[in-house]
C-alpha cells in the first residue's frame, strides 16, 4: 500500500511528488515519485503523524524532520491501522481524537438543549410580545388563500343559517378583550371573523389563524347536534387565538430551525423551511397545555355569554362517539378526545358555574 502526496525537505527546498509506503517491519519510508529514490525513512513509532481533522491535508513528519504531506486521508488511516494498535502509546491522537470529538459533540447538544429549554420560552415571548400586528394579519392571510386554493370548499350552508351562526359568534367575540377594543374601535385592533368552508378532506374540523380569522366547515356544523356546540368549539378556537398559541407555536419551530441550522451550519434554505413550517403550523396541532388553556377559555366563555358552559366537552363526546378513532385530519385528529380532556373539561364548568352564582 502507498499513497501519494508531497515531501518537503527538512530546511529550505522545493516540495517534490512522492509516495509514502510502510513495510510490514514497520518501517516508513518516502520515496521520489518518479526514480524511487528514499528521501526519508524511519521506524512507525519514531514517526508523527497529524491528527485527522476533516479533509485538512495530514503531516507526516520524519525524524530528520522533513514532512510528507497528502490529502488522501482513508488511505493513511488503513496504511497506519495494524500500526496503530501495536504503538497506541506513541500514536499521535489518531485513536484519542475520537473520544474528543464525542465530548465535543455530548457539549453542543447540551448547550443547545439547555437554550431550548431555558432560552426559547423567554426569547419566544419577548417575540411574541414585539409582533406588530401586521405580521398575524400577512400570516393569516396567506394561509388562508392557499388553504383554499388546495383544500376547501364553498360553503353549502344556506345565507340564513350562515347568518345565525356569524351573529351569534360575534355575541361572544363581542365579551372577549380582542373583540371589545376592536369594537371601541382602538388602534390595531382587529375583529374575530367568522369564514364558512366546505371541509374536503379534513372533514369536520374549525381552527383559527393567528389575526382572529377564524374557519368553520360544513361538516362541523352538519355533525354538531345543536348550536351550542358549534359555538362551544368556536369559543375553544377564540381562545387559541386570544393566547397567541400559534405565534408561540411558530416562533418555537422557527427557533428549532435556527438552532438546526446553526449545527448544520445551512442558512440558505433555512428561511424557506420556517416559512412552510410556519403555514403548516398555524393551524395545526398545539401542545397539549395550549389545548387545556383553550378548553377553560371556552368554558369560561360560554358561561359569561350565557350559554352551555359543557358544550366543547359534550361535542368531544359526540365526535369521539360517531367518528371513532381520528385518521383524516378532522377535528378530533389535533383536539384528541382523551377521557382526561372530557373530565376535566366537565369539571371546570362546574367550577365556573358554582363560582359565579
Ligand atoms: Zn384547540
């Protein structure tokens, strides 16, 4: 076995092409390219060999210290190997290097999760906090245009039902902090809207985007069995956008591409990533602590208005009866109607309900 590179004479001189070989004694030696004349040799464990980090090129240094220099990295590692092991003593961090480089790699994911665990929730706040409103609104709007360039319907609701279920969604938007500035009207502020679609393939489901426009299917209300639920579900959904759940949301998964990113060293496509996670994220599944604070907000909104407060619990039930396990993206596929949800979603409206009266 040799490998080609280049050997420098140990004081001033011209770099000359040549082979490096090793013998089965162990002796290394370099020779001229062309005549196979030696320049230099010596025995394996008098020999240096420079650490193998990435494709640098590898310094093997003689004992008359002149140098053999070469790139081809694997083939110095085989040459060396048997070598290796007999001398692991004197060999010059081959071996050690790799029990570094897991050290190296255990610190960068601990640094990086500890910034995940402690630094994002405050990094995401403050950026929740420093969103000028029409962020949400360019968000919204966009997501919305290609939801119904892809997946929607037009609604088949007729105008009149359409019309009792937008007036009394805005009786209860008009209770909830976003809805009374809207109306007072301050500045910035923006109103719920409520947008009928036929559901296509995510069947009965509602969300809402981040600037309050809140989406309703069909199917949802054909399935609901009255309009205290529809309107239970609606609330849940008021409450997501009252939290700022999915800003939070995207603004985590936008830090996990930062942070992906800065391991991987890759920024160039990074910004496109966040941009089709984010629409992707916007109004789909939340975690399960936003969930639970969405199902209180429609407790508690639902009984300031004067409705079912259990509404959002007794439509988990009904879809959960009827549908079964989830499997097309409907709205029990990110609102899973756990026994735990329903319970205590039931017990805080009994909470709320001895409390106030
Ligand atoms: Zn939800």
């Amino acid at each position: 076995m040799s490998v080609a590179g280049l050997w420098r004479p140990p004081a001033v001189g011209r770099a000359k092409a040549a082979l490096l070989t090793i013998g089965a004694d162990g002796m290394m030696s370099v020779a001229d390219r062309d005549s196979g004349a030696i320049f230099a040799s010596g025995p394996f464990s008098h020999i240096k060999i420079s650490d193998r980090v990435g494709s640098i090129p590898r310094h093997i240094t003689f004992p008359d210290q002149s140098v053999f220099e070469t790139s081809d990295n694997d083939t110095v590692d085989n040459m060396v190997r048997p070598y290796a092991r007999r001398h692991s003593g004197i060999i010059h961090g081959l071996e050690r290097f790799h029990p570094r480089l897991l050290i190296f790699v255990a610190l960068v994911v601990a640094f990086c999760f500890a910034l995940y665990r402690f630094a994002m929730p405050v990094l995401v706040e403050v950026a929740v906090a420093v969103t000028p409103p029409v962020v949400p609104q360019l968000l919204s709007k966009s997501v919305l245009v290609s939801l119904d360039q892809t997946l929607f319907e037009p609604t088949k609701l007729s105008v009149e039902r359409q019309k009792a279920l937008s007036d009394q969604f805005a009786k209860i938007t008009a209770l909830t902090p976003r809805g009374m500035a809207a109306l007072a009207p301050a500045p910035d502020a923006r109103a719920y809207t409520l947008n009928f679609r036929g559901g296509g393939s995510i069947g009965p489901n509602a969300f809402a985007l981040p600037d309050g426009t809140v989406v309703l299917t069909d199917e949802l209300v054909d399935l609901a069995k009255d309009d205290e639920m529809v309107l239970g579900v609606l609330a849940h959904e008021i409450g997501h956008v009252d939290h700022q759940h999915s800003l939070r949301q995207l603004y985590r998964a936008a830090g996990v591409t930062a942070l992906i990113m800065l391991i991987g060293g890759d920024i160039g496509s990074g910004t496109e990533d966040i941009l089709i996670q984010g629409s992707a994220l916007v109004s789909l599944s939340y975690s399960r602590s936003a969930e639970a604070e969405a199902d209180r907000y429609s407790v508690e909104l639902m009984h300031k208005a004067g409705h079912d407060p259990t509404a959002i619990a007794r439509f988990f039930e009904l879809m959960r009866d009827k549908l079964g396990d989830t499997s097309k993206g409907d709205f029990l596929s990110t609102h899973p109607a756990t026994p735990e949800r329903i319970g205590e979603t039931r017990r805080y409206a009994e909470e709320i309900a001895k409390r106030k009266n």
